[in-house]
C-alpha cells in the first residue's frame, strides 16, 4: 500500500495538491482536524493565504499538534505554505502564527502585489532537467536560511529584479518548501520529489 500523505485542507488550492498526488499514486486525506493527523507519512501545506491559514489552523487547534508533527513526519509547503513552515516571518500580521520547524526567514509579499505575479523557469538540479516552469503569485521570497538549509532552487541575480540571487525553494532534512505553486502546473517534479522523500522517511 502507498503511504497516505495529507493535505492540510483549512484554505488554499487544496484540491489541486490532492490531484498531483493522487496522479502520482498516493493515497491522500484532506486533513481539517486534529484527529486527521494521524497515522499520516507526510503532509502537504497548500498555497493560499497565511494570514487567515494562521487564523484557521489556530482555531481548530492545529497549530500545537502540527508542530509536534513537523519534527516526526516529512512536510511540504507551498507558497503560503511555505510561510508557514518558516521559522520567522517579515511582513506579516502581529498575530500570525507558524508552524515553524524551517529555519529561515520568509517575506511575505516579497515580489510585490497579485498584478505583479509572473513565471519563470528555473533550474532545480535535485528534480534534473529540463527546467522548471514555475509560477509565482504574491509570493514570499526566502529571505535568509540557516546553514542546516539547503537550497533547491533561486532566482538568479541576472534574472531577478534586485539584482541579487533570490532563494525560492530550501529543504532542511524532511521539510521542503517552493515560494511557487507546481500544483497549478502538469509537472510533477516537484510532488514526486516529496513523495520520494515520504517513501525514504
Ligand atoms: N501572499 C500569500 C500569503 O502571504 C501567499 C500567496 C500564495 O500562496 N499564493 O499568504
């Protein structure tokens, strides 16, 4: 039997995680409530909205128990996914909580507003070739990372608009995280290498 992954399913593009997933062969529980948590191999934070992710995952209790779970079972976030596997935040609501576990500093916002949303191809030597089309979409941007984190993937200087390289994707043993969404696009790279991660957990 495939390991059951969840996908944290309190807001965001859940339902297209669930199908990257389920295309890859796994078997996958849409997880609202503590209770759902158990007996899962991974879990999937979706893209969506930190703030009101935060807001939600608070008031179902999920916070405590996802952060014991962080430290037991592989995770993947997305996006506003991301900002919640982060350790710290910039840019964000006083209140916001995170799960944590990541140790990086994420910037919410940090592309500039939903216009200024746009898609790139980068290179992600751990998926191989050929690159990958990856969107962004009121993206955080990775702004520092601990020397436990190992960078998947980032923006290089001559194509990001500071100037400088732009970190958009880490690994820190069995936690990964994408500033873009792979769940909006046919690539499965990105899912499989998680699934991967899951199986080798
Ligand atoms: N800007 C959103 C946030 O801060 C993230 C956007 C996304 O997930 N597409 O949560």
């Amino acid at each position: 039997m495939s390991p059951v992954i969840g996908v944290l399913a309190i807001q965001g593009d859940v339902r297209e995680h669930a199908h990257c997933l389920t295309e890859l062969g796994s078997q996958v529980r849409l997880v609202k409530s503590v209770e759902q948590l158990s007996g899962l191999a991974g879990l999937v934070i979706p893209g969506g909205e930190s703030t009101t992710m935060s807001i939600l995952a608070v008031k179902n209790n999920l916070i405590e128990p996802l952060r014991e779970l962080s430290s037991q079972i592989p995770m993947y976030g997305s996006c506003a996914g991301l900002i919640m596997l982060a350790d710290t935040i910039t840019e964000g609501r006083s209140d916001q909580q995170t799960i944590g576990g990541l140790h990086i500093t994420a910037k919410r916002n940090a592309f500039g507003r939903q216009v200024d949303s746009f898609e790139i191809d980068l290179k992600i030597p751990a998926i191989g070739e050929p690159d990958f089309h990856a969107i962004f979409i009121r993206a955080p941007l990775v702004e520092s990372a601990s020397d436990s984190v190992e960078v998947l993937a980032a923006i290089p200087s001559e194509m990001s608009l500071t100037g400088s390289e732009q970190i958009v994707a880490v690994r820190q043993d069995n936690l990964m995280a994408t500033s873009f969404h792979p769940e909006i696009t046919s690539d499965l790279r990105i899912h499989k290498y998680f699934v991967e991660m899951v199986r080798s957990a």
